[in-house]
C-alpha cells in the first residue's frame, strides 16, 4: 500500500510539472508571437548590476530600438550598432570604434535583438511567482540553463500578463552577479530613420578604429 501511495504522489507531482512547464511554454510562446508582430520595438530601460561579495552596486539606465536582428543600443555611454552583420562599438570617452562580427557563439549571451526570444533555445522553463506591480499583473517564468557549464544560474522572466509585454529580467550569475533590467517604456512600430542601423565613419573622424576581425 506504502509502495502505491509514493507511487501515486509521484505520477501526480509528475503531472502537476509537465502541466506547469506546459503553461510556461503556452506564455513564452504568446510573448514571442506579439513580439513577432511588430515592425520594430523601442525601449527604455533601468539596468541594475550588483554583487554584494564583490560591494558592487551599480545602476544606469539606457535604451535600445530592436528591428528584427539588428539594433541601436545605448548605455554606459557607449553606443552599440549592430547592421545584422557587423557591430559597431562607439565609446565617445576613449574616442574609439571597435569593429567586429557579432559575438553570439554563446547560446547564453543575451543580446538587445535576443532579449525578447532568447529563450526559445537553451533553456529550460517553468512558471514562477506573480507579482502585482503598480496595479499590473507581472508573471514570472523561471529558466534554468539547459548547459550545466553556463555562468548563469537562472534567468526570471517577468511578463505583463495582459499585454504580453516583457516587464523585467532578472539574470542571477553562478559568481553571485545579479543583473536587472526593467523595461520603464516599451513603444512599437515607431517611424525610425531607414540609416539608423547603419554606421556612419564620417561621424566619428578622429576616433581610432580598432578592428577585431
């Protein structure tokens, strides 16, 4: 009887996963589908970095125009472009422009124009905690590494359960680093210039132009 009763617990906590990893998927695939939906996607976010062994506590907010693969982020005061081939580093301060091929070897590296799909390969998914936000329902989905190797830990995805809108993520790093992104204005299908993604050298005569590949 003993043996019957695990037996029946097992096959139940067994269901109660699969159905939770089921809603999850259900969710991440609304997400991805509106997402899909837009010409291009402008955001404003707040970036949170902290490490408490290491007391770094560092806060900045920055901003990013998604149009499928390519994009125009800006944050730290450096400007990334990226044309869909190539990536453009422009650091004012150090007046210099790095050049190179868009690292993405790394199923892990969640890039701007990965941020809202990342998680279609790579991970494991399963529903997490809601939270109320300023009257907003935000959904949490908890993805682990599926790379037992990977320097993240685990990644939480908070979504606005009526817009399916992505509100934050919250990547927690096996050293203990814990990066924050909170999404202040997320705007769709903005009128954007049709060279924004498209690096202009004449802007930047006199920066030393450090080409990597």
């Amino acid at each position: 009887m003993k043996k019957l009763i695990v037996l029946a617990i097992a096959l139940l906590s067994f269901s109660t996963y699969a159905q939770d990893v089921e809603k999850a998927k259900t969710l991440l695939n609304e997400v991805n589908a509106k997402v899909k939906g837009y010409k291009n996607i402008s955001i404003d976010f707040k970036y949170v970095l902290k490490n408490t062994s290491e007391n770094i506590n560092q806060e900045t907010r920055g901003d990013v125009v998604i149009e499928g693969e390519k994009y125009l982020l800006n944050i730290l005061g450096v400007t990334r472009i990226f044309d869909g081939k190539t990536l453009y580093t422009v650091n004012p301060e150090d007046e210099e422009v790095t050049i190179s091929k868009n690292n993405t070897e790394d199923e892990n590296t969640i890039t701007p124009s990965k941020m809202l799909s990342f998680y279609k390969e790579g991970y494991n998914y399963a529903m997490d905690i809601i939270q109320n936000v300023g009257g907003r329902k935000i959904q949490y989905v908890k993805l682990t590494p599926i790379d037992s190797n990977s320097e993240i830990k685990q990644v939480l995805l908070g979504i606005d359960a009526q817009t399916k809108h992505i509100y934050n993520l919250i990547e927690v790093g096996k050293n203990g680093t814990q990066t924050t992104l909170t999404v202040n204005s997320f705007k769709t299908n903005e009128p954007i210039s049709k060279t924004l993604f498209t690096f202009d050298a004449n802007k930047y005569k006199g920066y030393y132009i450090n080409k990597l590949d």
